[in-house]
C-alpha cells in the first residue's frame, strides 16, 4: 500500500470517528455502531479530552492516537487499528451503505475555508464505489423527486408531520445556524 493511500485511510478514520461521535453523542454508553465495540457516554467531550490531555506526549501525533484510540478502542482490548480493513465488513451497515447508494445520496462536498477534509464530490467516484459495493447505480435525485425538496415546510407537511428535530444544530449533518 502506497503512502499516500495509506494516509488516505488515516484521515479517513480520523471523519469516520469525528461524524460517529458527533451523531452519537449521547449521555449515556452504546453500541450502536457494528464496526465500534462501544462509545462511551459523551464521547465528543471525551474524545476532546483526549486530545487536551493525551497520556502518550504531547506532539500531534500522540493526541490523534488517543482520540483514535477512544474511538476505536473504548474497551482497551485492541492492541492496534488496521488501516487495510475493507470498510464494509460490519454487516449491520450495509442497510446504510445500500441506502446511500440509492436513496440517501450525501455528496461530500466540502472545502478548504470551512473543512478538517475539504473533498470534492466526484460522480464517477461515487458510482464506482456504490456499483463495487452493491452493483447499484445511484441516484442522486430521487429524495427530492419522491419527496419535494425545495419547499421544505410544504415536505413536512406532506410527508413528515411527525418528526422532531430535536438538538439540530448539533447535527454535524445539519445546513448551519
């Protein structure tokens, strides 16, 4: 495996653990996630701690590692992370993976002025990826051609009447303040 690819896979477990932790930022302990023995409660304040205080030293490398380590190893069994494990190998998350190749389309468009990991979102990229993984061609369309889009206020009333948003702008998915 190349360098490059290999710190690829570094930044990628350096979001997956930033967006997991974000949407399970809960005030009590779970196991929600397959790929995850458990989180602790509040793992965002932890995961913080983590890198405010690490255990190891204090250079940027021994901070990320503990944050890494919270993530990935809140349990402590683990003796090191693999950076050359196929990313769809927890069962449990192939409902969403299939889901966000064909309904739940979630560009990763994000860029250098507000970003950790600025990416542009690539079709083709997309594609080869969801028809390795499910043999499906996305479609990045068909929530708001089944649902609307546009009108939000007129969606929920059609369709979502009774959802709760609740602590929204904590949502790392969510549009902003």
């Amino acid at each position: 495996m190349s360098t490059e690819i290999m710190v690829e896979k570094v930044f990628g477990l350096l979001e997956t653990m930033l967006l997991f932790s974000a949407v399970s930022d809960y005030p009590v302990s779970t196991s929600i996630h397959a790929r995850l023995a458990s989180l602790p409660a509040h793992p965002v304040k932890k995961i913080c701690n983590a890198v405010d205080h690490p255990k190891l030293g204090k250079d940027t490398l021994s901070r990320l590692y503990g944050a890494l380590n919270l993530f990935y190893n809140s349990t402590g069994q683990e003796k090191c992370f693999s950076i050359k494990s196929d990313s769809h190998n927890g069962s449990a998350t192939h409902g969403w993976d299939f889901q966000g190749c064909t309904e739940l389309i979630q560009p990763p468009v994000r860029n250098s002025n507000d970003s950790l990991f600025p990416r542009t979102y690539k079709h083709k990229t997309i594609d080869r990826g969801c028809s390795k993984f499910s043999g499906i061609k996305p479609r990045p369309n068909w929530i708001t051609t089944e649902f609307g889009g546009q009108d939000f206020k007129k969606v929920l009333k059609n369709f979502g009447s009774n959802i709760i948003f609740s602590n929204g702008l904590r949502d790392p998915l969510s549009a902003g303040r």
